[in-house]
C-alpha cells in the first residue's frame, strides 16, 4: 500500500504524494483526504479507496457532519464534514486552496450534499491560526 503521514495522521493513496495527491487527482489543489466511515481510515480519494480495500465504501451521513473526516494535506488540520462544507474550498489554518470541482462528486463520500440545512454546529472558523468554535 503506498502511504504518507501528515501530522500525525496515516493517509493512503496510489501513487500517493506528500501533500496527498494521488494517481486519480493529482492539480495542485487536490490537497485533502477524506476519512472513510467504513474502515476510520483516510484516503487520496474514492477511487484509491475502491483500488485498495476489499470493502465497499460507507456514505457519512448528516448526523456524522460534526465528525473529524477531512484531512488538509498542506498543513494536516483535520476539518469537520460541516467545516469542510463551510470552508469556502480553503484551508482555514493554512490558507491552502481546495478544489472547487470535488462539489461534483461529493454524492461518492456523504449522503447529503453541502447545501444541505444542517441542525449542528454550523459555526465555523475565522481567520488563520483563531482555530475552530
């Protein structure tokens, strides 16, 4: 299995680079990895998911969006699904942009979209290095 650590935190990936882009995506805004509810453990993206485990991957659902789940792999935050939603596709530590595209297929990680109504905490973070509320 080809791996990294950033901060601490394992992260797989194929061909997987220092900042976690991988064989699937791999522009300079593909920085995160997401953590997959099924197996706790954080991958490039769905596809190394799918080429590396034996599983089938498990949607978060809403009640999870307060759940650690997104990996910055710039500066290794790991982000809330609802802070990653929130976050305006940038880091809010690192100030690092994300890619806007992954709007387009978030249906492969969460089972209800961004602009979902969210009933938990939506309060999201300021400026870099405030932390999150």
């Amino acid at each position: 299995m080809d791996k990294i650590t950033i901060q601490g935190k394992v992260v797989y990936g194929v061909n997987i680079d220092q900042h976690t882009q991988c064989k699937h995506y791999h522009s300079h805004l593909d920085v995160i990895a997401i953590k997959f509810k099924c197996c706790q453990k954080y991958f490039s993206c769905f596809f190394c998911h799918k080429e590396m485990t034996s599983h089938p991957a498990e949607k978060w659902t809403l009640k999870d969006f307060d759940t650690y789940a997104v990996l910055c792999g710039k500066c290794g935050l790991e982000l809330k699904i609802n802070h990653y939603f929130w976050s305006d596709f940038q880091c809010p530590c690192c100030m690092e942009k994300f890619n806007p595209g992954c709007k387009n297929h978030w249906m492969l990680y969460f089972d209800h979209g961004p602009n979902t109504k969210y009933q938990g905490n939506t309060q999201c973070f300021s400026k870099p290095n405030s932390g999150l509320v």
